[in-house]
C-alpha cells in the first residue's frame, strides 16, 4: 500500500460573513480515500454543530480539539472511506454567521487516521516570522498538513509544500508528504500580524469500506437506504421510493406494513410512535416530525438542520 499522499490540489472555498461556509472539491474524489475539512473564521466565539459533505452519509470527525485564540478559530476535520465517483461539496454548520468564515478541503490517498497525538497548535502576538507548534509523529509515511491564520502570508516552513489561500491573503496551507517519524515545526513569513496555528498529522491505515448505498435518488433516499441497513435490512431496491422505504424501515422497528391509505406522513407519525413518541400533531409537516422524533431519542436540532440532516442524526442514534 503507498504511504498517504494528497490525490488532488487543495480547494479554498470562499471567504464571507456567514453561518455555512462551503468548499467544492475541483476533482471526483475516489471511493475509499480520506477527506479533509480545515474550518476558520475571525473572532474567538462560535461553535461548529457539523461538517457535512453532500456525497456520504457520515459526519466529518474533529482531530484534536477546536481552537479559539487571537481572534480566530480554528478546526480540522476528517472523514475516512468515502463515496466517489464525484465533486462533493463540503459545509461546515455554525451556530451563527462568522466574519470571514471559510472552509478548505483536501483528499488524501492511501487512508489516513490522525496519527498519536496528531495534532498541536500555538498562537502569538504580533510577528513578522511565526513559528510553528512543535509535533512529534510515530508513523513510517506520515502526511503533515499545518495552517497559518495571521497577516500576508509569503512563505510556509522550509521544506514544506506551502499553498496560499486564494480567499485571503491572512491564511495559508503548508504540508510534508510521507514524513518519516520525528518531532516536526517550523518558520513562515508574514506582515506583522498576531497568529494562530495548527498542524495534524495523518497516518497510514487500512480503510473502512466505503458508506454502502443501493440507490442514487439523491442524499435524502441514502439516508432512508442506511437506516434499513441499521436496522438489519438490506438497504433499498431498485424499485423502492420513499414512500416503500419508510414503510420497510418502520417494520424493522416492529410496526406494520404500511396500508393502502398510508401517506409518507403518516409513516412518520407510526416511526415517531414506535420510537417512543406520540407521533404527530395536525400543524407538522416532515421537518418538525423528524425534530421531535430526534428530541425524544435524545438527539439535538438546530435551526440550520433539513430533512436530510436530521435523517442522519436519527440514524446515528439508532
């Protein structure tokens, strides 16, 4: 197996006030690869509620911790064993809009996990030349990827492949590929600015395989695809909609099949019944049945939740 390295360039997606920044790999990624998110904005508040790509029907998972110093925030994700054939878009979901929010997006090949500890960060006050935290590795084909939020960036550590944010010219990418083990850091060159950064590093492994789905009615029948598979059925047949789904689903859970006169609401409601609620009331439509059915499995909705996200989160929970 070849040692993890990076199998398309690094996609900036833009730089804006807003609550769901948003980056679009410029390639199909490949099935089994490891994607990437970095998510930053300009203040020291603000929580990330999910990093969701519109291909898999995973969340991305945070590497390390979420960091808030100097006026920025930063955080990395990574999501193992993805769908392909595609150029996925990836959002971050914030609990309010950011200034200059932004996320970036990298894929890599060969399967990685953050290697032990994986990850450090430092921030400073106001420099022409920050340096780096210091990261020891132990893996033998480590992938190190370290990221500059300060002022002008111009140049990354000696070494390292340096890419420049094409959003902002306060934010920067710098990465080593198949890095022997060893205690890693390193110099940048900037205006003189405060600054924050971190670096991961990401190790070889075997991957998980690739999100299953025997539909490709979109995102929304996926998920309903998925639950039937979490339920101990097969998944979705060519010839189902998501009406029959529902309906499969809702007899794994030990209801009936549905009758003649069933609507898709009103397999929802008997969902929502058999997962310990009281079903629906008159005014809910399918957004408010899934909230209540994920409240009362202990699950949380937010205002930038739809259909498809709660889906996700109910089916996490089961």
């Amino acid at each position: 197996m070849p040692g993890p390295t990076l199998a398309q360039p690094l996609i900036d997606g833009p730089q804006a006030l807003g609550q769901n920044p948003a980056a679009t790999y410029g390639q199909n990624v490949t099935a089994g690869n490891t994607l990437l998110a970095v998510i930053m904005w300009s203040s020291i508040v603000g929580n990330i509620l999910s990093v969701l790509d519109s291909l898999n029907n995973k969340a991305f998972t945070l590497i390390g911790s979420f960091v808030q110093q100097r006026a920025r925030t930063m955080a990395f994700y990574y999501l193992p064993g993805t769908l392909g054939g595609s150029m996925p878009t990836v959002t971050a979901a914030l609990d309010s809009s950011q200034s200059q929010a932004q996320t970036s997006v990298l894929e890599l090949t060969g399967y990685c996990v953050p290697d032990t500890p994986g990850f450090a960060t430092v921030n400073g006050p106001t420099t022409t030349t920050p340096t780096g935290p210091s990261l020891t590795t132990v893996g033998a084909a480590d992938f190190l990827l370290s990221w500059l939020g300060g002022g002008s960036v111009t140049g990354g550590p000696s070494g390292w492949t340096y890419h420049t944010n094409t959003s902002t010219a306060n934010r920067a990418a710098a990465y080593l590929q198949n890095a022997a083990p060893g205690t890693y850091t390193g110099t940048w060159a900037q205006g003189s600015n405060s600054f924050l950064i971190g670096t991961i590093a990401m190790i070889l492994g075997t991957p998980p395989a690739p999100p299953v789905s025997n539909v490709s009615y979109g995102n929304y029948m996926r998920s309903l695809s998925r639950q039937n598979m979490i339920l101990g059925g097969k998944g979705a047949s060519t010839s189902d909609n998501e009406f029959t789904l529902i309906a499969r689903n809702n007899k794994l859970l030990g209801g009936p099949m549905a009758s003649p006169a069933e609507t898709v609401m009103s397999m929802l409601s008997k969902q929502n019944k058999l997962l310990g609620g009281i079903g629906r009331r008159a005014n809910d439509n399918q957004f408010w049945t899934l909230v209540r059915t994920l409240k009362q499995m202990g699950g949380t909705a937010y205002p930038s939740d739809n259909v498809i996200t709660l889906l996700r989160k109910i089916n996490a929970l089961l």
